[in-house]
C-alpha cells in the first residue's frame, strides 16, 4: 500500500539537498536516494524505517538505468565538493 501512495514525481529526478553533507566522500547514488524516498515517505505520514527502507530497496531495484545515472551524477557531485 506505501508503494501506491508514493508520488514518484518527487523521486524522480532526484531532487536538491538541501540538509549539509558531513562526509563528501562517503556520499554514494544509493544513500541519496534512500534519502529521496525517506522524505516522501514522510511527507505522506510514514515514519518507519524499515518500511522505509523496504520501499527504497524496491524502487532502486525496479529504477530505469537512467533513473540511477541521475543519482549516480548527483554523489557524483556531491564527493567533488
């Protein structure tokens, strides 16, 4: 049911970050992304970290190659700071 409920629109792309990163080089496509989905998570009032977790495992999974380059370029970034 989270799964429905997530807007995908506000993952994809990914969007800007605007909280600090503390450790540029351990920023990676997958951490920014989990990230991504915590915070939609939130917005639509689930707060549980394994759900959380779960619902990123399976929306990486299933991203178009595409979809993780975005990610990919964004940490990509990020490290270069």
């Amino acid at each position: 049911m989270l799964l429905e409920n997530i807007n995908r629109n506000n993952i994809y792309p990914p969007p800007e970050i605007n909280e600090p990163i503390h450790n540029h080089s351990r920023c990676h496509a997958y951490k920014i992304f989990r990230y991504s989905v915590a915070k939609e998570c939130k917005r639509i009032g689930e707060f549980n970290a394994i759900f959380i977790h779960k619902v990123a495992d399976h929306l990486w999974k299933n991203s178009t190659s595409n979809e993780k380059l975005e990610y990919n370029n964004l940490a990509q970034m990020v490290r270069s700071r």
